[in-house]
C-alpha cells in the first residue's frame, strides 16, 4: 500500500477543483444552475438524454419497439452534460436528480414524467407489452436481472470507470477494489449466459438492453480503454452475448442516437424521425 494516508477533516467541504474528468458535471446540492427550457417535437415521447450507457439503454429500447411494429416514435434530445444541461430548470423539471435519460410521455391525457433509466425501461415495456413477460417467474427473473443491472453498474462506472480512467491520479487500492468487483460481475454475468441464450432467458428482454450498454460495452473493448486490464476475453459467454446484441439492427441504431462523438456515420445528436438516420 503506497498511496499516501488520507485523513477526513471534521466536516467535509466542497473542492470544485477536485474530481477529475467530470469534476464540472458533479455538486453537492439538487436543483436547477440556470433557466432553460426543453424542447418540444411533434411525437408522443420526447426524450432527453445522451449516449453513455444508461442513454443507451433507452434509445435501444425505442428502437426496438418500432423495429417490432409499435406506436413509439420518439423525439430524441442531446443533452451535453459537460455543459451542464442537466442543471437547466427544464430538465430538472423532468428529472430533479439531474441525470440523463429523462422522458416525458404525452401519449396520455396527462403528461407523464419519467426518470430513471430503468422505470423508463419499464415504463415502455408495460405501456407497449413488449419485452416483459406479462406475469409469473419469467417477468420475475426479468425484473431480478434489470435490479441487478441497476444496483451494480455504479460500482462499474463510479467505482471502476472512475478511478482506472477518470480520475486526476491512479491509486492502486481504489481500481484493485473496483476491478474486483467489476470483475465479480462480469463472472455473475458469464455464469449465467452459460446456461441461457439471453441474460433473463429464452427471450431478449428488458434485462438485455440494460445490461448490454454496460457490460457489452466492456467486453467489446469500448469501455474505459481497460479491456485489456481487465480480461475481457476470458468472459466467452459475455462476449458472445454482446456479439449477438450488437448485430441487432435496432441496436445499431440505438446506439448513434444523441451521440456526438467518435466516427461520423456513428453520431446522430437528435433523432426526430427513422430518415434521420439515411443521412449518416
């Protein structure tokens, strides 16, 4: 153990300097920075969000149901959180954790707020009963992998992802303890799809598309520039489960909407209609 000893003053003060990569996009305290409206399309759920994985999730779920013939079309927001577009008074409105995926749901006759990516996830599953089972063990087993995917990924993404990748310096007791653990995952993951062709399952569902942006994101080596690290290859039935997922053609969609990085054929900051994406 090298890492020189911390000692906690008696009462926690804020450093804004301290964080790292995203030390701009994190505060102690709720609530809207600045006025700013949200923007309104012309379809039943306008969605504001961007492209890390919980994004994802959401935008692979609408995908995939117009892809299965339902009544979905959306409207698709960026949401660029290094500018703090989260802390606007419209968006905090919709989410007041001030996290990104955000949706609002007009589909009713009263406008309906929904945050959380998972609650969005289901959400759209109950209201189009489409990858959830309706009742019984198969719903349940769905709905233990969508809470363990919701439970576990901040040990992935703020543990793991944070300190290997983000943070301002590498401490070797911080990524050991969250490589472990992301790799205790990972091995909960592989055991799993050893024994069933989807994460729930006989069926794609729910679980899949939380799970995937995450842990399919690491195993195909997008993830924090640690596929190596961490090992990735030897998780063969994770590997070919993401394999699979990452052919579908909605998630090839999915996964362009409110992205503005990376190879141009592969961002799409704001989604309005299915020919949005002819032009990449």
């Amino acid at each position: 153990m090298t890492d020189t000893a911390y000692v906690p003053p008696k009462v926690w003060t804020w450093d804004k300097e301290n964080g790292g990569q995203f030390a701009s996009t994190n505060r102690p305290i709720a609530g809207p920075t600045h006025d700013k409206d949200l923007p309104r399309g012309e379809h039943p759920f306008q969605l504001y969000s961007l492209a890390t994985p919980n994004g994802v999730k959401v935008t692979v779920m609408f995908e995939e149901l117009l892809e299965a013939g339902h009544a979905a079309e959306y409207d698709a927001w960026i949401i660029k959180i290094g500018n703090g577009d989260q802390f606007g008074s419209g968006f905090t409105g919709v989410n007041p954790n001030s996290k990104i995926p955000a949706l609002m749901d007009y589909s009713g006759d009263t406008p309906l707020r929904v945050f959380e990516s998972g609650s969005i996830l289901l959400h759209l599953a109950e209201k189009f009963g489409a990858f959830l089972p309706a009742s019984g063990p198969v719903r349940t087993e769905v709905m233990n992998w969508l809470m363990w995917q919701m439970g576990s990924a901040p040990f992935v993404g703020g543990g793991f992802g944070h300190f290997y990748a983000y943070a301002p310096e590498k401490f070797e007791y911080p990524i050991n303890r969250y490589a472990m653990e992301t790799k205790r995952q990972l091995d909960v993951l592989d055991r799993q799809l050893a024994e069933h062709a989807f994460v729930a399952g006989d069926d794609y569902s729910i679980a899949d598309m939380a799970i995937w942006p995450w842990y399919g994101g690491m195993v195909l080596g997008r993830a924090y520039n640690a596929a190596e690290f961490l090992d990735v290859t030897s998780y063969t039935h994770v590997l070919a489960w993401a394999e699979k997922i990452d052919a579908r053609p909605a998630v090839v969609r999915g996964r362009k909407v409110n992205r503005d990085w990376g190879e141009p054929h592969e961002q799409l900051p704001e989604r309005h209609s299915a020919a949005d994406f002819d032009a990449l």
